[in-house]
C-alpha cells in the first residue's frame, strides 16, 4: 500500500488584468511557496483573500499546489 506525505505546499492566486480578444480571461499569477504543508483549505484562504485586498488588481482564483512523496 503506498503512502503519501505531503512536502510542499505552494498558494497561486489568480488577478484579473482585462479579457483577450475573444473574450477570455487575462490573469497574472503570484506565486507563494513554503506554506505549512499540513494547512488546510480553510486556513489558506482567508491568508489569500487577505493578501488579493492588497493588490490592485481583482482576484479572479485561488489554487493551490501540493507537492507529496510516495512510497511503499
């Protein structure tokens, strides 16, 4: 059976910048790494929500990025 441990845990937030030609979202990421691995989405969000009010910029997404290890 394999086991996951989770090593990295990396918040992209997503702002807006305009729409392309056809009509699709244009965004510009900011990527923050070193979050606490073990953090939940509960936790991250409002950190996310917290960081967007400084820009300039409308958050148009929150993701996140886990990086884990796998063995046996």
């Amino acid at each position: 059976m394999a086991n996951e441990t989770k090593k990295l845990l990396t918040l992209q937030l997503e702002f807006k910048v305009g729409e392309g030609s056809e009509g699709e979202v244009l965004v510009k990421r900011k990527t923050y790494r070193n979050i606490r691995p073990a953090a939940s989405a509960a936790e991250v969000l409002p950190i996310a929500q917290a960081i967007a009010s400084l820009q300039t910029l409308s958050l148009h997404e929150v993701n996140t990025i886990v990086t884990s290890e796998l063995t046996n």
